[in-house]
C-alpha cells in the first residue's frame, strides 16, 4: 500500500541480458524516476544470481544465445558480495579459472551449456541451480545499501549494462556455425 512517491528511489536490473529487455526495464525506470524524482541505482543481473542463492561462492551464467555465455564469480562475506570474476561474455568452455572449491552454479547459462561448464569446473562445484532467474527482491536488496552510501543517480543515468556489442550473426556467419 505504497505509492511511487513513498520511495526513496528505484533499482533496477541494468544487465547484462536480453538488449530488448534491458532497453525496455531502462525505459520504464528513467520514466517513473523522472515523474516521481527519484534517484537510481543500476544493479548487475549476475550478482542479483548470485543473491538468489546466498552461497558463499557463486558462479552466475546467463545463457547470452549465440554459443556464449554471461559469466561472473563472486564470493560473500556476511552480507558483502565480492567480485572474484567479474561479468563478461564467453564461450562455455573457454570461462576464467577460479580458485578454491564449493562453488554453486547458478543461471540459465548452466541449464543450455551444463556439460561445458562442468567441464571447466568439475571438482569446484558443490550444487548446480539452472532454473534460478534475477528477481526484484534480490535486486532491491543489493540496492538497499547503495542507496544508502548515497550511489543514486538521476533518471537520465539510468542505463543498460551491455557486455555484448553485437546481437546478431549474419547470415553468411549462420552458415559457417
């Protein structure tokens, strides 16, 4: 029973992920902070992952289509997330060495390239959670304290976080796959 201007701000998903879907969360952001004057606070989908599951040690991986992958490692200490990989896009079977075991894989990136993955990580991995998708209450939970260290932005700052500079292959690159 809150209205948007009970807020003190608004955080969002900012990527990476689906450009469309990236654009259209950032659209309807900058527009509801603009009308209500509220500041913003862009939050990572990987660590919003990893905040899914409160795993000490966290592989988040989103499946970004075209054989790659969204892939970033983090590890918790109390309620601080560290980054130990931070996010870019690979192939499946070309992600960054980590160190240490116990790790829990978590995303879509696991369910579409599982074999690849736990090719590269075999022994290092504890659990493995396919089907775990960023939600908003993770996401306002890591930007609770970023609000409160003051990070908010105006509206117009509000952006994507695009790791992936191309969308789409053409079709000659189709048919060299």
């Amino acid at each position: 029973n809150i209205g948007l201007h009970d807020l003190d701000g608004i955080a969002f998903g900012a990527g990476p992920g689906s450009f469309t879907g990236l654009r259209i969360g950032c659209g309807v952001v900058q527009g509801l902070a603009f009308g209500a004057n509220l500041p913003v606070i862009g939050v990572s989908t990987l660590l919003a992952l990893a905040q899914e599951v409160w795993a000490e040690r966290v592989i988040a991986c989103i499946d970004a289509r075209m054989g790659e992958v969204y892939f970033a490692a983090y590890t918790r200490h109390g309620e601080v997330w560290e980054e130990v990989s931070a996010p870019g896009l690979y192939k499946p079977d070309a992600v960054p060495e980590l160190p240490d075991d116990d790790w829990v894989g978590v995303g879509s990136g696991w369910a579409t390239h599982q074999d690849s993955l736990h090719a590269c990580y075999s022994e290092q991995i504890s659990l493995i959670l396919p089907n775990e998708y960023p939600h908003a209450l993770a996401i306002a939970e890591l930007g609770k304290p970023m609000f409160e260290a003051g990070m908010g932005l105006p509206a117009a700052q509000a952006a994507p976080i695009y790791i992936r500079n191309k969308v789409a292959l053409k079709m000659s690159e189709r048919s060299k796959q």
